[in-house]
C-alpha cells in the first residue's frame, strides 16, 4: 500500500507541471515544442554480433545479428505526463534487447548510485534525482513540420540516454530530432578506444533506418561527438557529403592519444572534411594536447570555445545534476559552477546548429538567452 500511494503522489506532482521546464534544466527555458522520447531496437544483420557457430563448431542458435538500441528525442504535438530521470537510467538495462524486469530495474539504479562521478555524495540525495521529472515524455505524438537529424555519439564511459538527456531534450524542444545509440564495441557490449569505426557504422545504420522517421527533414544532418565518440563523428563526416555541421564536445580529437586513433584509421581523409565544426574544451594546453587534426582539416571552418575548471563528465548532463547534490569540498580551489559551465554549453551548441542548419542566428533558440552564456567563456577564437 505505502508504494502505491507514493506511486499516486509522484503521478500527481507529475501532471502538475506539465507545461513547467524540467528541474534538470536550471536557468534553460524549453523552445516551441514539447519533447517526446521513444526507443527502437533494430539488428542490423550485415555485421554479426555473435559468432554463427561456436568452438567446436555447431551452429548458435538465436538472433545473430548487431543489436542497436535507438533513443530517440523529437518535437511532439503536446505535453504529455514526464519521463523521470529513473525511466532514463532504466534504458541502460535493455541495450542488449533484454526485458526491463524490476531486477533490471534496480541494477541499473544501482549502477547510477554508486557513479564514480557522484563519490561522496549521500545515496538518499541521488534517490531523489531519480524521481524528478525531465523534459521529455514517452511516445508522445509527433509535431506537424519536418526537423532536421542530429546524430549524438557517445563516449564508452558515458552511454545511457541520461547522459546526455538535457542537451537531447533542450535541442527538440528547439525543432530538432536527436538520435543516440549505446557505444558498444564490435562484439562486446564496451566500445574500445580502437573502435571508432565500428560507432561510425552504428551511426550510419541508425540514419538508415531513421530515413522514413515521421516529421524527419532529410536535407539536414548534423553530428556530436561526445569524448571518444568526437572521433566516429569525425570519421563520419569526412565520409558523408550530407552531413551539414560537426560539433565537438570535449572529444578525443585534440589530445595526442585520440589523433594517433584516427590518423591511423583508413576513413581518415581530413581534406573530406568541409563542414563548420564546433569544438567545446576545457583542455589545457599541456604535452598531451595535439591539434594536428584541425589544423589538417584545412576546408572546415572551427570555432573554439573553451571553458574553465571543468571534468570531461562535465560535458554531459552529469554536469548539470552535480549542481543539484551536495558535493564534497575540492581539496583545492573552488567548486566549479556546472551549472552555469553546462547551460553554456547547450546554448552554445543550439546557436551553433541553428546558424548552420538554419542560416538563422537571430531565432528564438539564440537570442537573448545566449547572453547567460557569456558569464562562464574564455573568448572564442576561429580558424
């Protein structure tokens, strides 16, 4: 009885604010759509995800083929009851196409709990962060008009949609329709650092089978590149002349270890790459940063912005719930203000999307409110 009726109270706190942003969302206001949310699982049967017959030769049994998990944020018609953050972690427990049991339920829970990006911080804190309502809501209906694709690749430490659900949700509220999938490795559920042209194929598989996707504009595709997932992103553009824009976020392409990954890769043809390309940092210029990459790409126009004090996690939505628990003190310095560091950079990306997508800087999604974004950046410098 006690869990129902809490189940009842969290039901009506929900529809209360239904037409409220999401506590996630800080100082953010939502574009002219509400936000629908909506998972497809697809094989993609060219490339096997398990071996056709096992060691001692006998034929395996079951579906063979890679599984992709596709998340899915789209502009709806109207808002309907929100999503929790707890609806988000439970994806990470059906990549694999398994069934979402109370079992998987709470191991993924308890997964996002005892994150090393959360150390310190008192479990009964992030329990409530688990009941919040986001910004989007589950299998909504879609809106009238066609919305460009922007494909999010993730990092292999950073993968379920509540990595990155506030920049997600923040771009289809704007009119955008945002497409993530697991980073997983060829045949393992981790993408190594080795792999990025496997994530690449996955991105390539998921525009496909977006192709007839409801209120989708064909004519507009854009890719972001979250750590190692900059570097798949990278490789798709190179090789895909309907890609409009590139945006990197804190991504392995301007540290020594990541150029080494995809200059040795075969797609690697930096003169292919002729999109504008938005690379957000806070990497300190030390021995291990390389920027050959960009300056190899001498037919892309980069725009560089750096922010101060931040973590690569940072540069997820992770950023955004740090500043909504009690942190532990930093032995040195201040805290850093994640918030404000993580409102910046959604701004920065939407404003950036919507001048290449749009040739429109002047729109909702980048007026006045791209002001905020000036309190937490170090200049911009362009190529």
């Amino acid at each position: 009885m006690r869990t129902s009726s809490i189940s009842l109270l969290t039901l009506l706190f929900l529809t209360n604010i239904l037409a409220a942003d999401s506590p996630f969302w800080g100082n953010l206001k939502s574009g002219r759509y509400p936000v629908g949310f909506q998972i497809l699982q697809e094989y993609d049967h060219g490339r096997p995800f398990h071996r056709k017959k096992d060691y001692e030769g006998n034929l395996n049994s079951g579906e063979r083929g890679r599984p992709l998990q596709i998340n899915i944020w789209y502009p709806a018609k109207a808002p309907q009851i929100p999503m929790t953050l707890a609806d988000y972690v439970h994806v990470s427990a059906t990549e694999d196409f398994s069934a979402l049991t109370e079992e998987a339920k709470l191991k993924s829970e308890k997964g996002f709990l005892q994150g090393r990006w959360f150390q310190g911080v008192p479990e009964e804190k992030l329990k409530e962060l688990l009941v919040k309502p986001t910004g989007a809501s589950k299998d909504s209906a879609h809106a009238e008009g066609r919305f460009p694709l922007i494909l999010l690749a993730n990092s292999s430490s950073l993968s379920s949609p509540f990595s990155h659900f506030v920049l997600a949700e923040y771009l289809a509220s704007s009119g955008y329709i945002v497409a993530s999938t697991p980073a997983r490795g060829a045949q393992s559920p981790a993408l190594s650092s080795r792999e990025s042209s496997v994530q690449m194929q996955d991105l390539q598989f998921v525009i496909g089978s977006l192709h007839d996707y409801p209120s989708l504009d064909r004519d507009k595709l854009a890719l972001i590149g979250f750590g190692l997932g900059g570097l798949s992103t990278a490789l798709l553009a190179m090789h895909n002349t309907d890609v409009d824009a590139m945006v990197s976020l804190d991504s392995f392409l301007t540290n020594r270890f990541g150029y080494s990954l995809i200059f040795q890769n075969s797609f690697y043809k930096p003169n292919q790459l002729t999109v504008p390309v938005l690379h957000i940092t806070a990497q300190e210029s030390n021995e291990d940063t390389d920027y050959a990459f960009f300056k190899a790409t001498r037919f892309a126009p980069v725009q560089y912005v750096k922010l101060k004090g931040l973590t690569p996690a940072d540069f997820s939505s992770i950023g955004m719930l740090k500043s909504m628990i009690p942190l532990p003190a930093p032995k040195e310095g201040k805290l850093t203000d994640t918030k404000l560091a993580y409102e910046t950079i959604v701004l920065y990306v939407d404003h950036f999307l919507n001048a290449n997508l749009h040739q429109n800087v002047t729109s909702q999604s980048s007026d006045s409110r791209a002001a905020h974004a000036q309190k937490a950046l170090v200049p911009i410098g362009e190529k």
